[in-house]
C-alpha cells in the first residue's frame, strides 16, 4: 500500500468518528428537550403535575391559575387549662426514727425490713430484768413506808386526845404530825419510782410511733442500745398521704394566693422523670409564706393520697399544676403557628381562598396537638397547616382537603 492511500484512509477514518459523535449528541439532546409532546406523552410547558412541580414536595403543588396546594384547618373554641410546670421532690407525710428510750440490751425484733407497720405495733424487746427488779424494789420501799405511816397516824390519833385532856404537851404533838407528814412523803415518793420503773418495762418494748412503711435495721439483736443514740433501731415513712414540694417563680403568685388564701384547692398532677408516665393525682393547698431572695421563688406542697405508692421518698417528679381555666378560649390547630423574628403569625384562609398573614398572641398548648390563642384569631377561621413554606401575603391557595376527591375519582 502507498504512502498516499494510508493517508487517504485516515482522513476517512475521522470523519466517520466526528459524524458518529455528532449523532450521538443529537440523540441526547433530542431526548432531553421536549417536541411535540415529547417524553411519556406530556403536553409541552406541563411541567406540574397532581404531585407539585419539578423541585416541589408531593402535596404543595402549584394548581391551576397558580393556586398552592395546602392543607388547611379552623379555628373552634374550648375550655382551656392553663398549667404551671414544676420539678418536685417527693417527701413522706412523716418520717421518724425508732430509738430506743431506755438503755440495756436488744432482745428481740420483731419486724421484717421493709414491712408495713400500724401504729403501736411491737418492733423490738429490749431485756426488761433489770427495770423489772428495780420496780420490785422500790414496791417495798412503799409496802415498809406505808406501814410506817399507818403507825404514825395512829400515834397521831392518841396524842390528840391527850393533848385535849392536857396530858401532852404541844411540842410532843407537832412533832408527831411532822413525823407522819414525812412518811407520806416517802410513799408519794415510792409511788412515783413505781411509776416511773413500770414506765421504764414500757419502754423496754419498742412500738411503732406511726403507721408507715420500716427501712433498713440498723441494730441486730444482742447489741446494747443507748437513748442517747441518733442512729436509732429504724426508720418508719408514712408515704400515704404523700407530699411533694416545689417552687415557681415569684411572678406566679397573685394568680396563686387568689385561689390559696381563699381555701381553694388547685389540681396537681405528678408525672415520672422522663414525663411521660402519670405517677399520681393531688391537689395543692399549701404555699409558703416568703420569698426565697437566692432563687427569687416560692415553695409550694401538693398532697396525694398515694394509694399505689407510686411516688417514694426523696423521689424527683415533674409536677404539673393546674391555676386556671380559660372559658371558651379560641384554639387553632399546632401546625397554624408559626414563629418568625417578628413573633407568631398565622395564614388565614378568606373566602376567595387568598390567604392574609395575621400576627397573633399566643396562649397556653390544648392537647397534643392544638394551640389557644388569645389574639388575632376568631373561632371559623380557617387557617394553613400544610404548605405555609410557599406562601405570602395574598396567596391563591387550593385546599387538598376539597381537591383530594376529584384526584381520586380520575385516578379510578
């Protein structure tokens, strides 16, 4: 082969890669650009379709004549509580520790730790041998004075007749009367050690102060045990009433001395830590009388029943007070409001389905999902919950709610 017939061959070469190239370009560019109907059948410029158009999220489409697609609420009316929310310590409605009133050596106990007691029951036994002979002692310290005075008031009898008949002399007489007023001195004085020993074998057995719930033992049988000891035997609660104290802040407190000081009592409920389990029901009636000036707060005491005994000592609950209900307020559905630099605002809906964009007051949440509002919203209105990120003042909207059903009939 020559020279000039590779050259030739090689020119003929290109130029079958460049046209090979060019068509394909063409193909592309021909199945990304829309002719006639084009691609799938659509019409040209029909780029918005029942699902929004193209970067627009399902249900916020752009419907004929340039309407929004959106979903929608109204506004109604309720009975709304307005709630103060609170962290609470759980505190028993007595705590007491069981110590021992007299000295000596613990015998028995006689309950089991964690036991419910009942007021008065027996807990322990302390060796009562020593305070039993102590009282047989002083028992016949009295039988020897009483026997002594009888004595004496008998001598007494005679030397008053004979001081009558002038056959005694006074002095004789006054120191007879002295002498039977110090034996009746010493048996008052018998008496009262009686007493006071019997107290003591009174003592030695140990009862519970209160009805309540014992702790842990701290003392085994077979220890001696002092009154003067702080530790004690054990500790009894009484969590049935249970109480839980809290604070809110100072600003809070006309509202709830209103209702307080008049005997009124406001509904409490305690909830867990996590907030999302009821633990009890109360109410409170109690609050402090100051300020506290490091935190700027006021403490309060709810009271439940406690029958469960869900709620436990030294427990941390959320508490949730109810002060107040706000008659017939005007509740909007959550989604409606919305926040923004300038403070909450809603879109309402008007009757030519153009929406205004009202600023509104805010109230206290209804339920899980509604909102009171205290102003710029009437009870009818009906307001954007779905889309609002697509609009402005003077939208033409479309309510999904009333377009939904012809979409479904087509799609049958």
């Amino acid at each position: 082969m020559t020279k000039s017939s590779r050259s030739s061959r090689a020119r003929w070469f290109k130029w079958l890669l460049l046209f090979l190239l060019l068509a394909i370009i063409a193909g592309v560019v021909w199945r990304i650009l829309p002719t006639g109907k084009g691609q799938g059948g659509m019409p040209p410029g029909g780029r918005a379709g029942a699902h929004g158009g193209r970067g627009g999220p399902p249900g916020m489409a752009m419907m004929g004549g340039g309407a929004t697609l959106v979903h929608s609420g109204v506004a109604a009316t309720a009975d709304v509580p307005v709630y103060l929310n609170a962290l609470g310590t759980v505190i028993p409605d007595a705590s007491v520790t069981v110590t021992s009133r007299v000295d000596g050596q613990l015998e028995k106990v006689y309950f089991t730790e964690g036991q419910k007691v009942e007021a008065g029951q027996l807990l322990a036994q302390i060796d009562p041998r020593s305070f039993e002979a102590t009282l047989n002692q002083y028992q016949a310290e009295l039988s020897e004075n009483q026997a002594l005075l009888n004595s004496a008031e008998l001598t007494l009898a005679r030397y008053r007749k004979l001081y009558a008949q002038d056959s005694l002399a006074r002095q004789d007489l006054d120191t007879q009367i002295a002498t039977v007023g110090q034996y009746r001195g010493a048996v008052a004085a018998d008496r009262a050690q009686i007493a006071s020993a019997k107290l003591n074998i009174e003592y030695a057995r140990i009862t519970a102060p209160i009805s309540g719930r014992v702790g842990l033992r701290q003392v085994d049988p077979g220890n001696m045990v002092q009154s003067s000891s702080s530790t004690g035997l054990v500790t009894i609660t009484q969590m049935q009433p249970a109480a839980v104290t809290f604070s809110v802040p100072q600003s809070n407190i006309p509202e709830l001395i209103k209702a307080l000081h008049s005997g009124q009592a406001l509904p409490a409920t305690a909830f867990d830590q996590d907030n999302s389990t009821t633990l009890a029901q109360g109410e409170v009636k109690f609050i402090s009388n100051q300020i506290d000036t490091s935190t700027g707060t006021v403490a309060l005491k709810a009271t439940f029943a406690n029958d469960d005994e869900a709620l436990y000592a030294n427990q941390f609950v959320n508490l949730r007070l109810q002060t107040r209900i706000l008659k017939g307020a005007t509740v909007i559905p959550s989604q409606a409001l919305q926040l923004s630099s300038d403070g909450s605002f809603v879109f309402v809906i008007g009757k030519d389905n153009t929406v205004t964009r009202k600023a509104v007051t805010a109230g206290p949440a209804f339920g899980d999902d509604q909102q009171a509002i205290l102003k710029g919203v009437e009870p009818g209105d009906r307001l954007v919950t779905e889309g609002i990120d697509r609009l402005t003042n003077g939208s033409k909207v479309a309510l999904a709610d009333e377009t939904q059903p012809t979409v479904t009939a087509e799609a049958k």
